[in-house]
C-alpha cells in the first residue's frame, strides 16, 4: 500500500453560526462558519439541501454566485443574498 500524501492536516478553532429562517417561498437552514482559513470568507452551509459555498462580500456582488452555488432560483438567491449581506 502506498503512503497517503496529505496536502495539509491542519486544526483550526472555528465560530460557527446556525441560523433558520423563512423566506417568501422556502425555508433556509444554514450554517455560517468563520474561520481564518479563508481570507475572510465565510463557509455558507444549506442543511436542507447539502449544499455549500465559500462567500465573502465579493462573491455575493457576482451575478449568479449565489444561484449557481445553491441550485436557487432567481427569488430564492435574491432572497439568500441579502441575507448574507446583512449578516456576514
């Protein structure tokens, strides 16, 4: 068996955030986790729909990040980005 060569193993302390709220047309479970690690991006997760996405202020500007990354339709990612605006 050949050895395992790791890129990084690394432990880093980490504030997570739950949070659950409704929106006009679905419901929104996620997990906001603040690390170091990503050049102050936060890691957004949907518990619901198992997805997620590392967003900081920049990538909630592009057009489209937020849909593509959430399988969202255009009112759900609207909906989401401001959201994430207000609160990361």
């Amino acid at each position: 068996m050949t050895e395992r060569f790791y890129l990084y193993d690394d432990t880093v302390e980490t504030k997570t955030r739950f949070i659950s709220f409704m929106g006009e047309s679905q419901r929104f479970d996620l997990a906001l986790i603040y690390s170091d690690r990503y050049y102050g991006k936060v890691i957004v997760l949907n518990i619901q729909d198992n997805c997620f996405a590392i967003v900081g202020h920049d990538d909630l500007e592009e057009e489209g990040f937020i849909q593509s990354s959430f399988s969202l339709s255009d009112d759900e990612a609207e909906e989401l980005t401001l959201f994430l605006q207000e609160t990361i």
